[in-house]
C-alpha cells in the first residue's frame, strides 16, 4: 500500500472527511514521526510499534562487482520494532515452532 491507497482508504471509511483534509493529517503525522527521529527520539504507538534510529559506524566494505576494498561511511538508519499487538495479529492462527 502507498500513501495515496492509505489516504483514500482512510477517506472511503470517513466520509464526513473530505480527501484533502485526510491526505493533510497523514502528512502531518508521518512528518512528526520523521521530525523526533530526525531530533534522534524514539516513537512509541502502542499496539503498532517504535520507531526508532541506529547508529551504524564506519567500516570497510567490499565492491560485490570488483570485490575492492571500499570504506563506509558512518550512518543513521532508522529502525521499526513491531509492537505485541500487531505480532500477535500477524501470527494468529499460525502455530508457533
């Protein structure tokens, strides 16, 4: 699903909203989610899961095409851990192994 599905879906189930109005909360919401992690805060939404962002440190890589030796960067990469509520969706009427 892409934001746009997400945004009419959201509509058709609220039609006392209209799709521009919706379209201008979803942005609002995922701005603010990329704006504490951007700050290096954690999201919490409880059921669904946190967002949060990982530091990985510079290393030495390889070139999969040359195998050459290349050095990575420092980054920050941002991190979802699902929270039980949706786990448990996921995984209903699956045994567990």
């Amino acid at each position: 699903m892409i934001k746009s599905e997400l945004v009419q879906r959201i509509s058709s189930q609220n039609p006392h909203l209209y799709q521009r109005d919706v379209e201008n909360i979803v942005n609002a919401i995922l701005g603010e989610i990329v704006a504490a992690m951007a700050r290096g805060d954690r999201v919490e939404l409880r059921g669904f899961g946190a967002f949060t962002v990982k530091h990985r440190a510079a290393r030495q890589g390889r070139n999969p095409r040359t195998g050459k030796s290349v050095s990575v960067a420092e980054k920050f990469v941002p991190f979802f851990k699902t929270g039980k509520e949706l786990r448990d969706r996921l995984n209903r009427g699956k045994e567990s192994h």
